[in-house]
C-alpha cells in the first residue's frame, strides 16, 4: 500500500495514479467474485456478466 500511495503523491503526470486506481479495482472486482463463487462451498457457481468497460485515458496536456 505504500507503494500505492506514493505513486498517487507523485505529480507531474495523473496517468500512474489513474492506472494504479483501475487495476486495484479491477483486483477488487476479482477477489470478491472469487470470495462469492468458492462460498457455496463449490456446489453453487456465480454467473456474472461484466459489461465491457472503455477507459479513455487522456493527457492533460502538460
């Protein structure tokens, strides 16, 4: 998590902070997914359909 924090601390580009923000939700996303579909015990599967997201990363012009 430090890691985490210092990259959004660093200025200069906001592009680190904004990958670093999309892939720990995307982590985020994941582990819980996972969490629902090992706690049935395996009997019971979690379909979930994740609707294609589009991240338009544009410079600020600095």
């Amino acid at each position: 998590m430090a890691d985490r924090e210092t990259i959004i601390e660093t200025r200069g580009s906001s592009f680190p902070a904004i990958l670093a923000g999309i892939v720990f939700a995307v982590v985020v996303v994941l582990g819980v997914l996972w969490f629902l579909n090992n706690s049935g015990g395996g009997s019971r599967t979690v379909d979930v359909d994740v609707p294609a997201v589009t991240v338009d990363v544009k410079p600020d012009g600095q």
